[in-house]
DNA sequence: GACCTGACGCCCC
DNA sequence: AGGGGCGCCAGGT
C-alpha cells in the first residue's frame, strides 16, 4: 500500500462534490475511514500543487466557514468560486451551509 | 527523535 | 454559547 493512496480518494471524493453544494474535511475523512479531518485538509493542500480539475473550493469545515481560503493563490478566489456557483457567501461563510451541505454518502444513492 | 504546526472536530466546562 | 483542551496524522525543524 502506498501511504499516498487514500489522497487520491479524497481527490476522487472532492471531485464528484456537485457543483452549487459544498462538503466538510470531517464528512470526507468520516467517508474514507480516514481517522482525521486534517487528513482531508493536508491532501488538498498538495492539490494545489497539481490544481488541477479539483474543486477544492467545495470543501468548508464543519461550520461552513472557508477554512482554506487563505491557501488559495488569491485569497478572494474560494468565495468567488462558490458565488459563480451560485453558493452565497458572507463574512467567509457558506449562506444556508446546512442546506448546501453534501455528503459522500449520498452518491452511493 | 523530541517538539511544533496545521485547509479539523469532539468534549467539557 | 464561546473558549480551552485534546486526539488525530503527516510534515517540517
């Protein structure tokens, strides 16, 4: 087992997040049976890197706060790309977060 | 190898 | 209801 493995499923995971609909690093390492959010938080941060088609800016902590808006390039580009979305944003967190909120387990349905 | 630092979250005041 | 403590796991120093 390479120890990186599960990063590609937590890629896997943030990928199929729909568009206009957020999730948590807790409900994704929850999902993977990562055994810590931070876990979640560490695989996107070396996303950047590869930036490429995943949507990290889907990924709020469990308040609905962006958590990791500062890791962006711009620090205004995680709300920006939820509003074009069409997820609202204020005060640097998610507008109805609870209804918004997206769980991995919901694409097994 | 000890110690610190997180894109976290739960428990306990 | 807001804040501190702590478990979590990977990296950096």
């Amino acid at each position: 087992m390479s120890k990186t493995h599960y990063i590609e499923d937590v890629y896997e995971v943030v990928r199929s997040i729909p568009k206009g609909r957020v999730s948590t690093y807790g409900a994704i390492a929850d999902f993977l049976s990562l055994g810590s959010a931070r876990m979640v938080g560490w695989a996107l941060r070396n996303s950047s890197v590869m930036d490429g088609p995943i949507p990290a800016h889907r990924v709020v902590n469990r308040e609905g706060y962006l958590s990791g808006r500062l890791h962006f390039t711009d620090p205004k580009y995680m709300q920006r790309a939820l509003e074009r979305e069409g997820v609202k944003v204020k005060e640097d967190t998610v507008v109805d977060f609870k209804k918004l909120f997206w769980h991995p387990a919901e694409n097994m349905l």
